[in-house]
C-alpha cells in the first residue's frame, strides 16, 4: 500500500510539473466558503472508541470454528454481559463461525478476529428479524436487520486481520430484481413523510439489508478486516459521529455494492483501504428528498486519504441521496486503477434539495474508467423537478487520468441552478474518445487542465 500511495505522489508530481512548465495561465480562484473547515481541524475532533483492557476468547467460552455450530447465541449474551461489566474485547481465534443471523453490538464493545478467523453468515431472511430500524437508501425504515448492527450504541471496534463473508450470492444478494414494488412503495411513504413507525417492510418485500449499519453511535472504529460477499451496501454509518476507517479490504462485487457510505455522518477518517466493489468504493449521502429534509442531518467534516480502487463500477461519489446536505470533504492521495463508469463525480437531482459544498480533492492518480470528472444537478428526477441542488466552492487539483473512455471532464449545471465556484486545476487527462464538456457553471476557473496532450481553454459563462 504504502509503495502505491509513493508512486502516487511521484507519478502526479512529474506531470503536475509538466503541465506548469507548459506555461497555462489563469487566475485561479478562492473554492473555501466561509463555512469551511479545515482538515487538521476535523482529524482533531475524531475521537477512537474508548474500550476496557479486558479480553474475552470466544473459542475458550464454547465457540466452534467448525463452520456447523450457530455461534450467534453466544455472541449475543457475551456481547450484553461484557458490555455491562463495562466492556473490554472479544477475541475470534482462527476457525470458521457460523452466525445464523446478525451480529448486534454493545456499547463499549472491541470484535477482533486474529488472522484466520473467518465469520459466515447464514441466508435464511427469517434469521434476520425481528425488523430494526434503518436507513434503506436515504429513508427511514424498519426492515431485516444489517448484519452488523447497532442502534444509539458507543465506543465500538471491528478490528483484527480476520475475514467477514456476507455468503448473499445466490441468496439476499439474488433480491435486486425483485425489490421494485417495495422500493417504490418506500419512496412514497418518505415523500409524504408516513410515521416511520408504520413504514414496516422485512419479509416479503425483499429489500436487501446492509452488511453493517452503525445507527445514531458515537466512537467506532473499523480496521484491518476483510469483507466479501455482501448483498447491499458495505458499510453504512448512519446519523454517526467521530469514525476511523481503516486499512480495511472490501471484495463484492453484486449489484449496489458501495464499499463506505457515510450517511448523515461526521467526523470521519477513512485511510489506506482498498476497494473491489460492484458499485462506488466510496458514497457520500444525506438522504433522500422529503424525508432527508424532516431528518435534516448533513455528512460533513470528513477525510478520506491513501486509498486505492482496484476494480469498481464508481470511484467516489458525492449522492444522489445528499438532500440533507454534504459539506467540508477532503481527499487526497486516491488511487482507482479500473472504474468502469465515473471516477469522481458529484451527482443530484432537481428532487433533492440540499447542497454539496466545501470539497476539496488533492492527488488522484486514474487508470482506466469511462469518465474522470463528472458533474450533473439533473439526475433522475421523480418528483416534479421543483427543488435542485447547490453544489458550489468544490477544488479538484492534481488529477491525472491514463484513459477515459467517453469523456475526461463532463459537467453539467441547470440554467435555472448553474454550478458555481468551482475550482479545476492541474488537471492530465492522457487520453479521452469524446470531448470534454462544460455546461451552466458561474464564478470559475480552470486552469493548467491538458487534453490529450493539448491544453484546454475555457472561458468561464459569467466571466
């Protein structure tokens, strides 16, 4: 990892030198808000979970790794008779462990799986009720239960060099064909704001759960492990605060696999992992439309650095679901070796309301993908149009694209909702098959940014 992120570093040096000696002029302008914050800022604020120095082996107190005994019985009363001595460690030694059904943590509570400790989930939909209350793509539900789950809960760990295998192929992970009804029938209740109490999916509806959701909790901390084989999102903190992801391994590649989405989240870390996944490595959301905006919590003040997409469908993602707003982001040092569609794209609707705002990018190096840059306000819209989004004061430099297959920037504002203040600078695209685009932007600038080996002149629309 380490020796990716120093080549990294050279490779975008090199070139970023290259295009300054090419002589592109430009007065670049200032994308920090008055609302921003800054990155030594929000790294300071994070807080790790704060757990007791004693140790549980989970092997010694009745645990097979035979991969037959149901392991989830005893896991849920370690997890409640720890946490209420005050919390401390449960060790997972080498061996394979069924769960047939959820992991619901504690407070106060550190999961480590030693190296060769392998945790497998069942796949009957039964073993995940009764229904918990989630967020199920920007709305409040009560649906199955995340794999991994807790609810108003601090001071949690996931760590060790242990392997977590969600097993959903053929299994919830076959479900995305047959969700439409429910999907659609959870739309409507968000949009017209029914009781969460009453939205009540689960059996028979067929609505994937996430592999972990770290509801409304404080102090966690994710590290080290491997995950795979998941059949919705990844890891889904939701209405959380101070979050450290780290040198985590995602591989899973079915339908609508975002590796990380922080939802309505802040203070977070997320460094050195790495991403195989069926959808974005990373998705930045706030919920969706009328139902976002009852909530109204932003993700905000958040840090992602030295990680590496090996082979996704999107790099990182800021929405769709972002109406409760997304501000104050920083990544730096991102390598995406194959995206099969965007890279780094920023992505609304005239349905979601809110803003992205105060967004900051600073090294990424792009090998292959269809497009590096993509901007666009107008989104799938549903509901009428009648509430575009914001996305304004947003800095992309030091970017280098090998090949994008379609287009190297395509951005796209409304007339009526134009983007503004956007900041491109030292930009390489090597080589692009469509020409780059750039539509409804106010108050920006572009400079040192070379197509194809040819440096691109633009003129601003309101300059």
């Amino acid at each position: 990892m380490k020796n990716y992120i120093k080549t990294l570093r050279l490779f975008i040096s090199i070139n970023i030198l290259f295009l300054l000696i090419l002589g592109c002029k430009g007065n670049t302008q200032d994308a920090i808000d008055s609302g921003s914050i800054s990155k030594t800022e929000i790294i300071k604020s994070i807080q790790l979970p704060r757990i007791a120095k004693s140790v549980s082996n989970f092997k010694e107190l009745g645990a097979k790794g035979d991969g037959e005994m149901n392991c989830k019985p005893l896991m849920d009363s370690l997890m409640k008779e720890i946490s209420s001595q005050g919390g401390g460690k449960i060790v997972v030694p080498e061996g394979v462990y069924l769960f047939e059904g959820p992991i619901h943590f504690e407070s106060n509570i550190n999961l480590h799986l030693q190296e060769g400790a392998k945790i497998v989930f069942s796949q009957n939909p039964k073993d995940y009720l009764p229904m918990k209350l989630v967020r199920w793509e920007g709305v409040e539900i009560y649906n199955y239960s995340p794999y991994i789950y807790a609810n108003g809960k601090n001071n949690i760990a996931i760590t060790g060099k242990g392997q977590f295998d969600g097993n959903a192929k053929g299994g919830m992970g076959a479900w995305k064909p047959l969700q439409k009804t429910a999907q659609e029938s959870l739309r409507k209740m968000g949009k017209e704001l029914k009781p969460v109490d009453q939205r009540l999916f689960g059996e028979g509806h067929f609505l994937r759960p996430s592999f972990i959701q770290f509801f409304n909790c404080e102090r966690i901390l994710i590290s080290d492990i491997t995950i795979e084989n998941v059949p919705f999102w990844i890891i889904q903190p939701t209405y959380c605060k101070s979050i450290t992801i780290k040198d985590v391994k995602i591989k899973s590649h079915m339908p609508n696999n975002d590796g990380i989405d922080i939802d309505s989240s802040e203070d977070v870390l997320i460094e050195d992992c790495i991403f195989n996944t069926g959808d974005d490595a990373i998705a930045i959301k706030s919920g969706r439309d009328n139902d976002a905006w009852r909530v109204n919590r932003p993700s905000k003040n958040i840090v992602i650095r030295n990680c590496i997409a090996e082979n996704v469908l999107h790099g990182i993602a800021f929405g769709s679901e972002m109406s409760g707003g997304i501000e104050n982001v920083y990544v730096e040092n991102f390598i995406m070796k194959t995206v099969e569609q965007n890279a780094i794209q920023f992505k609304s609707n005239q349905d979601r309301g809110g803003f992205i705002r105060n967004i900051y990018f600073d090294g990424v190096y792009i090998d292959q993908t269809k497009t590096a840059i993509f901007f666009t306000n107008n989104y799938h819209s549903y509901a009428g149009g009648n509430s575009p989004s914001e996305f304004h004061h947003i800095q992309l430099k030091n970017i280098i694209c090998s090949s994008a297959k379609d287009k190297g920037i395509n951005i796209k504002g409304l007339i009526n909702k134009p983007i503004h203040h956007i900041v491109l600078e030292n930009i390489m695209v090597i080589k692009e098959n469509s020409k780059s685009e750039f539509s409804n932007t106010e108050n920006s600038s572009f400079n040192n940014i070379s197509i194809k080996g040819k440096e691109l002149l633009f003129q601003d629309e309101n300059e």
